[in-house]
C-alpha cells in the first residue's frame, strides 16, 4: 500500500527531484513493486496476484506513454492504481 502511495505521487515518471534517489525511475520502481509481489504471492493467492501483476503492466504502460502528464494515459494509469488498492483492501478485510 506504501508503494502503490509512492507511485501515485511520483507518477508518471518516478523521478526523483530531490536527488535522494538519483537513480529512481519508472523501470526501478515498476521491478522492485513486481518483486514485492512476488514476495507475498502466497498470501495473495495466485489469482489476485495475476490480477495485480496484470493492472501493475498496464499501469507502466500508461505511464510510459504520458511521460509529460499532458493526455489521459497518466490519469488511467491513477485509476488502476486505486483498483490495486481495491484489491489489496478485500485482501486485508478477509484476513
């Protein structure tokens, strides 16, 4: 949920302006989200974890195509993001 907040934030780009993370950028942030997937699968379970490894590349595919935040590819790319979160929240309510 840290990072999904991270990414909304950061997006489309996930460069860091601050220079604490110079090398920060929509490759590095997508790997390490899919990783931490990978991490929690089993607790995800396989269904939701294709689920959310599905919206994760739609997501970077929406947000490769906007680098300048300037058509709606950025704000699709958003809404999937609260569809993850969606998903994560029905996760933790079973739990």
């Amino acid at each position: 949920m840290d990072m999904l907040g991270l990414m909304m934030l950061s997006s489309p780009t996930f460069v860091d302006d601050s220079g604490c993370f110079p090398d920060r950028n929509i490759e590095t942030v997508f790997d390490s989200f899919n990783q931490g997937f990978q991490v929690v699968r089993g607790k995800l379970g396989d269904e939701r974890y294709f689920k959310l490894q599905d919206l994760s590349d739609r997501m970077k595919a929406h947000f490769k195509a906007d680098p300048q935040n300037k058509t709606d590819d950025t704000v699709k790319g958003r809404t999937l993001i609260h569809e993850m979160e969606d998903l994560l929240m029905q996760k933790r309510r079973k739990a």
